[in-house]
C-alpha cells in the first residue's frame, strides 16, 4: 500500500522536559513529528512538518548533543499526540564513550592570590579584555570580599592564569570573574584545569552550592550548549499567550516550569567612546536646566532611588520581575537573584539605580561610577545596565547617568551599554546622531550561563 502523504506542514507546539542522570540513551522509535531546535532545560519547540525519518533524526540529534539524560516528557498542543502519539525507547545499556583525557596539572601549583602578585599578574593581563579590564581597580578589594576566593596558577613559578570565584545567591551560586591565561599558554587547556581546581575548592568550603555561573560575550556554540544553560534572557512570549494556547488544547493547566519554557534573546551590548569634557557641553545642549529629559521626550525625570527604595522595589514586591530578565539583576557582569543577601552585595558598591516609576516601572538602569582603566593614561569606564523596552524611558535614563557622571571628568571615557536587543540601533542612532560620541564596535550580545557543579 502506498504510503500517505505527510500533511504536518503548519507549526505545532511541542514541550520537552529532560532528566538527568550519568548514561546516555537512544530513542528508536517516533511516530509523528517533532524535529527540535535546543533551547534550555525545559523547552518548547516549535516544529513543521516533514517525513518521519527525518524527524526521527531530527530529535536523534539533540540526544547525541546531551550526554545525560534518564527520561522525557512530551507535551503537546495537539490532544492525539498528548495522549498517544509520541512514544519511544529509551536503552539505557549503552556503554558511556570515552571522554578525552583532561589537560594534565602536571607541573602547575596553585595558589591564593595575595597583594604582592599583583604586578606579576598585571603583566600576564596586558591588552586583555580590549583594555577595558576591571582588574586594576578591583584587586585589592577582591581579596577583602570574605564570599571570594582568587586563584592563581603557577608554571615554573610565574603565574600565567587568574580566576576569582565568588558565592552569591544564598550560598548556591558560584559565579566566576576575571578568568585569564597568559598569552604563551592559552589553547593548552589550562583555563579548563584552573577552572576544576577552583569548583573542587569552593564545593569544599561551601556544600551548599549548586551551580556555577558566568557572564559571556561571545557567540555561543555547540559546545558551549552541551556545557552550559543560558539564564538570563528577555521574554518573547508571555505567560498568559501560552497558558492560553495550552488551555485551548486540552492540557486543562498551566505547564510547571513555564518560565523556561519560553523563547528568548540575551542582552545587546553598545559600546560608545567619547571626551568628558565634549560629552558635557553637548548635554548642556540637549538636557534643560530643569530635569534629565531631552526635547523629544516627556514625562517626569528618572527616580534616583535611596536604599530603602532599593529593597522595597526589588525585594517586597514582584514589580522588577517583569522588568528584568529572569527576574535577574545583572550589574556589570554580575548576575543577581533577587535576594536580600545579593542585594546586600550590590549595595556596598558604587553604583547608580534609576527607574521611570517607582509605583509601576517599565525601566530601570544601574550605573556604576567611572574608573580608570589600562586602555591609556586618561581612560575611564562606565558601565551602563538597562533593563525594560521602552526607548523614550531608557534614553531619558542613559542621559541621566551620563550627566550624573561626566559631570566632573575630565579625559576619554568607554561607555558600555547592555540593553534589549531591540533598542538596540536607535540607541546607537540616539548616541551617534543626537550626542555625537562614537560607536566603537558593532553589535554584540551578553548571555548570562549556568552550569550544574558536580
């Protein structure tokens, strides 16, 4: 009998939640469609239709790209295929394959970082991070912090790698910073052997952490997708679109976990350079005397909010949560849950927070205050964390900051803007054409990702 023709040509919507545990499995068998593209932890894919062998491998394929995994649950937007139509094998006899050897630590000793390797560790940072390295400024109070841990690695007793780790998060989360190997021993695996080192070290000290994070700036592959789960992203479908779509369907309730279920982008990233003393006249142009807001924007100016509004608006209420990305504070790489501890953390430092309301935000930003950095004798950084949608918001507050902080500077500054993706050209229009400051490099994207700690 002639087989009949595939009619899965419109887009369906198909929930996959993964389990894990230490041996890899196959599936043999699927009987409709459900080709995937990975997203996180728990997902949702979209799919269109083809022929099953093509499904098949389609999901075969991201099995193969996730080494542990022990079951999966199958939800669908079709009634049939909820009930009855996805059905697999899974062996769990396979044999594990073999992992590359690590790097050998063979001839590295390691060691706490102290005050007097400073200027050996400044020498193996030359030119690293673009110039832009925070390290200067922060070494010395690095080693204060009694939730961080700086680690060198020695080879024939020069440093040639730095990594500090600090636990945030109510003890679970070790979040890793200033990672760097010198020139001559980078691509020999040695960021991957401190890395161990120092996970191995803070598991010890502290039990209780779960997982390790860090900040990223570049392309993600498929590597870096076996390895990590991104966090920190901006939503794209809500959670009353889709608790609907299941609805209508008949799951008859909303799906747990939903916030990883849903489609999202990380955060752009703008750098601009320009003359304090230059940026300052220009402002005195566009800003008027009586408030931070330029001619093309209305409404009341930023709020500049004090610690007691900071905890308030960020630790009594669910207000910031729609604001942020995975009700995620990410303050110049650093990502915060919103905890009383990690606020707490964020409040020793320097830093400005503005929000458009205080009643009903729609954006808020943090700023820190500038410092020098190695790029050249009159460098200094700004680092700028915006969070929300609204243009006309994020421009009234970005003028603020720049206002507030170039007020009595005087010198070059690079000025970092992270920012919703999608504001991201008519920031750079606003920046180039209305401040006259110059774009440094084109767009890039910051993701925040998370790994398990084994």
């Amino acid at each position: 009998m002639a087989r009949a023709p595939c009619t899965w040509n419109f887009v369906r919507l198909v929930m996959i939640h993964i389990t894990a545990v230490d041996r890899p499995f196959r599936i043999h068998k699927i009987r409709r469609p459900v080709p995937l593209q990975y997203t996180s932890w728990i997902n949702y894919y979209k799919f269109t239709g083809s022929e099953e062998e093509d499904i098949t491998d389609g999901l075969q394929n991201l099995i193969s790209r996730t080494i542990a995994i022990k079951t999966i649950k199958i939800y669908s937007d079709c009634d049939y295929l909820w009930k009855s139509c996805c059905r697999m094998k899974i062996d769990t006899n396979l044999t594990i394959p073999q992992l590359p050897e690590a790097p050998s630590q063979a001839g590295l000793q390691f060691a706490i970082a102290t005050e007097e390797d400073f200027d050996e560790i400044m020498a193996m940072s030359k030119d690293i991070y673009g110039g832009l390295d925070y390290l200067p400024t922060r070494y010395s109070s690095w080693l204060q912090e009694s939730n961080r841990t700086v680690i060198l690695a020695r080879k024939e007793e020069k440093v040639i790698a730095l990594e500090s780790v600090c636990v945030i998060d109510d003890g679970e989360t070790m979040l890793v910073e200033g990672l760097r190997v010198a020139p001559q021993e980078r691509g020999k695996g040695v960021a991957g052997v401190l890395l161990r080192f120092c996970s191995e070290l803070v598991k010890s000290k502290y039990p209780d952490v779960k997982v390790t994070r860090l900040t990223r700036d570049d392309q993600l592959g498929p590597k870096d997708f076996e390895k990590y789960r991104i966090i920190t992203k901006q939503v794209q479908l809500t959670k009353q679109a889709l608790e609907i779509l299941l609805f209508s369907f008949s799951l008859h309730k909303p799906f747990q976990g939903f916030n990883e279920c849903i489609s999202c982008t990380p955060q752009g990233i703008l750098l601009v350079r320009f003359r304090a003393e230059e940026l300052k006249l220009r402002l005195r142009e566009i800003i008027p005397s009586a408030g931070f807001r330029s001619s093309q924007q209305a409404g009341p100016p930023p709020v500049l909010l004090d610690q007691t509004s900071i905890h308030q608006l960020y630790l009594t209420t669910d207000l910031m949560h729609d604001v942020l990305p995975n009700a995620t504070i990410i303050q110049d790489w650093q990502p915060f849950k919103l905890l009383p501890s990690n606020i707490a953390i964020l409040l020793k430092k320097e830093i400005d927070w503005l929000v458009d309301d205080v009643s009903n935000p729609t954006v808020a930003s943090l700023c820190t205050f500038p410092f020098k950095v190695p790029i050249g004798d009159d460098w200094y950084y700004l680092n700028i964390d915006m969070f929300g949608k609204d243009l006309s918001l994020a421009q009234q507050q970005f003028l603020c900051h720049l206002q507030r902080h170039t007020n009595n500077l005087k010198g070059h500054v690079m000025c970092q803007i992270f920012l919703e993706p999608g504001l991201w050209r008519p920031m750079t229009d606003f920046c180039q054409n209305t401040l006259n400051v110059d774009l440094v490099k084109e767009y890039t994207e910051q993701c925040v990702v998370e790994s398990d700690l084994i």
